[in-house]
C-alpha cells in the first residue's frame, strides 16, 4: 500500500493524544509521539506519508506482521458470531486456541489458564508456584523484564523496577550468565555457565531452598538485551530445581511463537519448566491475549482445591480467535521456519559483517528474528557507548543513532546500550536487507562517538 500524506489528520490526531493520553514509561511533557496513519506487513507509515520498516514488530509481537487477512476476517468472523462471553464457560475459540497452544508447548505443559497479557501471565505463574509449594520467595535474574504490574515489575532485573520496588515482594535478584559482561570473571561459555550456576545454588542455599517458590527466568531474555543463555545453562537450573523442589517457570512472553525460530525458545534448549509464560506473538498483538501453560502435576494441585485467580476478560473470544487464526497461519505458511531460515542464512552473516566494519559495533548475539547489537565507545575495553540507564544529555548517541535508523527508513527497537533487530517473523529477505542497510548507515553515526 503507498501511504497518502494527511497532514492535518495527523496534527488532529496528535492534538488530541497530546491533551487527552496518558503514556506508559514517560515523562508526559519531554514525548513527542509519532501519529500513526496505518500499517501492513513489516510496514507502518506516517500522515506525512513517510513509511517505516518496522525492526521493533510494535513491542516485539506482531511475529505475522500487520493486518494479516486471515487474523482480521477471524475477528470479524468471532464478533459477528460471538463477541464477548464470561470466562467460566466453554467457548469454541477459546478451547481451540487452548488446544492449539498445547500443542506446540514442550512436554506436559497440556493447560493453559489465559490472562490479557504478558505480566499478568508472570503474576499468575508466580501465585500458582506459591500455591503450589507452600512457599514465599522467587528467584529471578538481573538484566530481565517481566512486566510492569506490581509482582512482575518486582520480579524485573532491569531500572525499570526501581519506583517501584517493594522490599516484602518476596523476590531475590540473582545474576544470570552474560560472558560478554561476565560477573564471574569468565573466559568461556562453559566457565560462564559453570560459575553461574555454582552462583545460583549458592544464593539458593543462603536464602533457604526451604523458602523458595520459584525459579522465574526469560528462555532468552528480550529487552534485556537478547543473552542467548550456554549450554547446559537451561538444564542445570531445571536440575536445581528438581533437587530442591522448586517450580522452575519459563518466561516466553517476547520469545514464544515462532521469534527464535521455533514454536518456544525452551526447544532451542530441550528444557520443560513446570510453568511457562506467553503472550505478544500468541496472536500477533491484534487483541490482547496471554496465558500460563501449566503443567498437570501443578494442575492437580487445584484439581480438587480451586485457584484463587481469575480476570474478567480471561480467553476473551475476540482474542482467541486471532490466537487461533494466528497459530494456523504460522503453520500454513511456514513463519516459524522463515523465521529460522533468514536468522541464520541473511541477519547473522549481515549483524557479523556490521560488526566488522564498524567501531561501536561490541557484540552480535541472538538467533531466528531475535537479535540486538551491543553498543560501545571502545571494542577492547567493552565501554558501553552512553552510561548505564542513561537519559537526556547522556543519552545522546543513542538518540543520534535511532534518529539516523528512522531517518533512512527503519524503526529501530532501541534500550540502553543496544540496538534490538525484531521484526516480523514472516519478514522477507528483501525487506531484511533494506533494514540492514539502514542500519549500516545508522552505525555511522554511532561510530562518530567512538574513542
């Protein structure tokens, strides 16, 4: 579709966001947000007419890209049949999407309790682990994002956690592996992964296993900065977990459907975790839509005794029937394969090649349509390029780099010292070569700031 310039509909628009919404993570007064005129497949566009390969897939979910006719005849289909229904009913979408789901989660991971979105899937997982062992606490990573109601943005590692931690959450930071930044003093991904995981028992043992609930982590954690966890790493926290009877739980609210080029991240690793979060890519972000895939022996825990938790709009029929319509287009036309096709044979070789060239390039690390670049001022000392949670003045080169990305036509997912390559994951390698290049461009700029 070309986009048609408007304009005055835009100032309209924008007028009116400006004096009636309230934006999430802002300071209402220093944002300027882009008025949105319409977007199809891996593109968005402007009312002036300016069109966008969009690298960030909205907030890492739309996998099938934007306006997909199957998903959108689904919804239309869904309203007109059945719009809304209570949640303590059998509904045909929300069975089938619950059946679809099932499917396609590793091991027993047969029941899916829907929530409206990612963090409310993390509460619940977190309520059920509680309930389930008897138990207070939660483990869970620095560098990670678990969303932003009150348990799960306690559960978050990143600054986006600090207005509002709360010290009587329950929760106990520990560090994850990272041998790019490594807190272990490794030299290699088998020392990374050892030395985490000796690092892990330990904050278990000093905490009291007899404490412990759960184990919360991202399969790979996403705005974070795309750590792909080492061998072995996965399975080792799933064998601590089984010596201290604690419920291991899988965030896979960015990394599920089909981002990493499998259905779940946690396939990448052979790993079964007794719970496991989604959300985002489940139906391309077209309704809200999240869950909890629970496995059955934390089910039967309330086969008899009734989970205390529940939301109104839990397996809303509009939104199970863009999952439903969502995961069958993933299969039909084959996005999940796309997905780990083009990661490895076109963004990998093209993200090492940028590396190469240009001087703030640190680090490549990801895999399927699930990268980010790591940003430095030096490439031997691994100085981050702006300083850690920088902001204004600070923050200026990477202000300047994404500037430069939209400027040549990609926008780019960017956070702290990383730029995120994310795009649909039924992205063409055309379309992914024309970002790529933009992005080259964009690194020039970054460079200039480069010691």
């Amino acid at each position: 579709m070309t986009p048609q310039p408007h304009p005055a509909a835009g100032a309209a628009v924008k007028a009116v966001d400006r004096a009636h919404v309230f934006h999430s993570w802002s300071a209402q007064e220093l944002i300027d947000p882009l008025a949105v005129a319409g977007a199809e497949g891996s593109y968005f566009w402007d009312y002036d007419g300016n069109r966008y390969l969009d690298f960030t897939s909205g907030l890492v979910y739309t996998n099938i890209g934007y306006q997909h006719p199957k998903v959108v005849a689904a919804i239309q289909e869904q309203a007109a049949t059945l719009s809304t229904f209570a949640p303590a009913f059998a509904v045909e979408a929300r069975s089938e999407a619950a059946r679809l789901i099932a499917e396609r989660t590793p091991g027993d991971l047969d029941k899916i309790f829907f929530t409206n979105g990612g963090a409310d899937a993390v509460e619940h997982a977190v309520r059920m682990a509680r309930l389930h062992t008897g138990r207070p606490k939660v483990l869970s990573a620095y560098r990670s994002y678990h969303g932003g109601t009150q348990q799960a943005v306690n559960i978050t590692g990143d600054p986006r956690r600090w207005a509002n931690d709360s010290g009587t959450a329950g929760v106990v930071h520990f560090w994850a592996p990272f041998l790019y930044r490594s807190r272990f003093y490794a030299e290699t991904e088998e020392q990374e992964c050892a030395r985490a995981l000796e690092h892990l028992e330990t904050t278990i043992a000093f905490e009291g296993p007899a404490t412990i609930a759960a184990i919360v982590l991202e399969t790979i954690p996403g705005t974070a900065g795309i750590m792909v966890p080492p061998p072995g790493y996965l399975a080792g926290v799933r064998e601590l977990c089984d010596t201290y009877g604690i419920v291991f739980v899988l965030d896979e609210v960015m990394a599920g459907f089909g981002r990493t080029g499998e259905w779940f991240a946690a396939d990448l690793f052979d790993v079964v975790p007794d719970l496991m979060t989604f959300a985002k890519g489940v139906n391309s972000g077209y309704v809200p839509l999240g869950g909890v895939a629970v496995s059955g022996e934390i089910a039967s825990t309330f086969g008899r005794r009734p989970y205390p938790g529940g939301l109104t709009y839990s397996g809303h029929p509009l939104a199970c029937a863009a999952a439903v319509a969502t995961i069958n287009v993933m299969a039909e036309e084959g996005v999940v394969e796309n997905a780990a096709r083009l990661g490895a044979e076109v963004v990998e070789p093209a993200l090492r090649e940028l590396a190469e060239r240009h001087a703030c390039v640190g680090e490549v690390r990801g895999v399927g349509m699930f990268w980010a670049l790591e940003l430095v001022r030096n490439k031997e000392t691994r100085e981050p390029l702006v300083p850690y949670n920088a902001a204004g003045e600070a923050n200026a080169p990477m202000a300047a780099f994404a500037a430069a990305a939209k400027a040549g036509g990609v926008w780019p997912f960017v956070n702290m010292n990383r730029t995120h390559i994310v795009p649909p994951c039924n992205v063409t390698e055309a379309e992914l070569k024309e970002g790529l290049a933009a992005l080259d461009a964009a690194l020039s700029v970054a460079d200039e700031h480069t010691e």
